[in-house]
C-alpha cells in the first residue's frame, strides 16, 4: 500500500511532506490525519530537519475532511466522535507549534480541513490557479477545529463572510486577505517554496522555534510593562545562548553561521 505522506528532501534540512490521497483529492480521513500527525511529530524532534514543506500530490490540495467517513462517523457514539474531532485538532495544533517552519504549497482546491491545514503552517504559498473555500454550512456543519487558525489568519470580520457564505475564494482574494502570503504561477510554485525555505534555514535552529513561540505568546497581547520584561527576559536569555553567541561571531567576523551549512 503507498504511503499517505510521502516524505522527501527537496534540499538539505528542506524536507517535503507530500498528501498521497490524489484519487480523493487528498481529502483527510483518520488514516491520513494519523500519518500527517506522525510526521510532523517525527521531524519536529530531528536536528536535521530545518523546515517543512507541506505539498500535495494531484490537482488538489486537500478537499477537506472525507466526506463518507464524517457520514458514518453520524452513527457513532458521542465519544468517538468527540476522539475523531480531536484527532484533527491534534493534528494541526503540532503543526502550528512544532518548532520547524512550515510553508503550505496550494496548487489546487484547498476546501475545509484543507484551507485550515494552509492557515496553520507558518507560511502559505498558492499557485494563481489555487481556490480556497469553507463549505461546512453547507453541510450543515461549522469549520470548528480550523476556526483559530482561519480567523488568526484573515480576521474575525472577514471570518463572517467567508464562514456564513460558503463561496469560493480565489487566489487573488486569498493573498489580499492574508490567507495566503504569495500567489505565483503553478510551475512556480515549488522553486518559490524552495526558495523561501533556503531563506529560512539562515536563521538558528533554536531562534526559528523561540520566534514561533514569540508570536503565539505576544501576537493577541496589548503591550503593558509585563509584557516588557516578557519579552527583555526571552532576549537576555537567548542572547546568552551558544547560538546566539556563535550567530554574532559569525556576523563579526563576516563568515556564515554553522548552522547554514
């Protein structure tokens, strides 16, 4: 049987999660939640991965949840539907807080489940063909688990549209309201991806996780004089790590960092 997430190295420390549902349009059943999330834990603990890829096999991104399974999932008990949600939400909680930058590659429709895996990576990138769209309403459902990564994305007023109205959005539309960072042409979709994930592994192993952590932390939090000695303690105690230390010899000295190599 083949893999549901193929994993492989577009560059050094660059590694590429790939869905493997094309048939299905990638659509998140248990199976592929449960590979996702195995994956994303395995690299979030490997020295040697420095950024995620999160790419898609076919013409689609990821369609959403799989529709058949959440019908049957109707006739199950409160508590195993209550386990089948958490799974998801798992899911993309390791993604977001996983100390490896991620960058979403959309080459298609990305539905659902699918436009909240993009809005939970660090980073989004569409090809100008992609379309977004949350269809739960439809169904007479609510996008719940994807809910704090959408609105942290685009805004609880745009949040209201886009959740009651259940229309497509389109690549144009994703980037002006920040659901996705670039939009570029198909065929450069991965180069750009590439690209960008080389610019992310100039910076420390170490200050990539603590700046995730520094936005988590301090990105909702008005600025007051708790806030300041917050944010002078996460300085002072990294400056005096041998990161820190090894990144400023190496600017110093004008000579390249040893975790750029």
């Amino acid at each position: 049987m083949e893999s549901l997430i193929i994993e492989t190295e577009a560059a050094p420390g660059i590694v590429r999660l790939t869905m493997n549902r094309p048939a299905a349009r990638n659509a998140l059943n248990a199976a592929m939640i449960e590979s996702l999330s195995a994956a994303i834990a395995r690299h979030a603990a490997l020295e040697a991965t420095r950024v995620l890829l999160l790419a898609a096999a076919g013409t689609a991104f990821c369609a959403g949840a799989d529709i058949a399974e959440m019908r049957a999932q109707g006739g199950a008990s409160a508590r195993e539907n209550r386990a089948d949600a958490l799974r998801l939400a798992r899911m993309l909680a390791s993604l977001r807080d996983s100390p490896k930058p991620s960058i979403a590659c959309v080459q298609g429709p990305a539905y659902g489940g699918g436009l909240g895996l993009a809005a939970a990576c660090d980073i989004a990138i569409a090809s100008t063909t992609a379309s977004f769209r949350l269809p739960e309403v439809r169904l007479g459902l609510v996008p719940a688990v994807i809910s704090p990564y959408v609105i942290e994305a685009i805004g609880p007023r745009r949040a209201r549209r886009y959740f009651l109205s259940g229309e497509v959005i389109d690549a144009p539309t994703a980037k002006a309201i920040g659901l996705v960072h670039e939009s570029v042409a198909a065929d450069e979709l991965a180069a750009t991806a590439l690209a960008l994930g080389r610019e992310i592994k100039l910076g420390g192993p170490q200050a990539l996780a603590a700046a995730k952590s520094l936005i988590a932390e301090v990105g909702h939090a008005a600025p007051n004089a708790a806030l300041a000695v917050r944010t002078a303690d996460i300085l002072a105690e990294l400056r005096a790590g041998t990161e820190a230390q090894e990144g400023l010899a190496a600017a110093l000295a004008r000579r390249p960092s040893s975790w750029c190599a």
